[in-house]
C-alpha cells in the first residue's frame, strides 16, 4: 500500500475516533447531531462550490434525487448515532 493511502487512512480513522469521543461526551443528542452537521456544512461548502461551479446546473431529476436521498440517509444515521448514545 502506497505511504500516501495508508496516511488518509489513519487520518481519516484518528477523525472518526475523534467524532465519537466528542459526540460520547457531549451526550449524542440531537443539538450534537445539527451542530455537527453544520460544521461539516460550513467547512465543505467552499470546495463543493468551486468543484461544482459548472456541473450542478446541469444536473437533473435524477442527481437531485440522489443528493436527497443520500441527505435523508445521514439524517437517518444522525438520529440512530444520537438514539444509540443516550
């Protein structure tokens, strides 16, 4: 396995780990799961816009479909994470 994978794989494994003590110790409830959700939110937002500058007007019922239904999906795990924890 190449250094630069297995580096994005701890990295991204240390920020998971990281996400579940502060959702541990914040109580997991619904104000961690939207807090959360808007950081996330506001640190993507920038890249997204610039990659999608060009190619989410073009998009149709179909992409937009999908866009909802992959949001509905991390609402649905939000709440499950944030049931499971209190």
């Amino acid at each position: 396995m190449p250094l630069r994978a297995l580096a994005l794989v701890l990295i991204g494994a240390l920020i998971h780990a990281l996400w579940n003590i502060a959702a541990k110790k914040s109580g997991g409830d619904v104000r961690f799961a939207f807090f959360s959700s808007l950081i996330m939110f506001l640190a993507w937002s920038p890249l997204c816009i610039w990659l999608g500058w060009k190619i989410v007007p073009t998009w149709g019922w179909k992409e937009w479909t999908a866009m909802s239904i992959s949001g509905l999906v991390h609402w649905l795990y939000f709440m499950c994470f944030a049931h499971g924890l209190s």
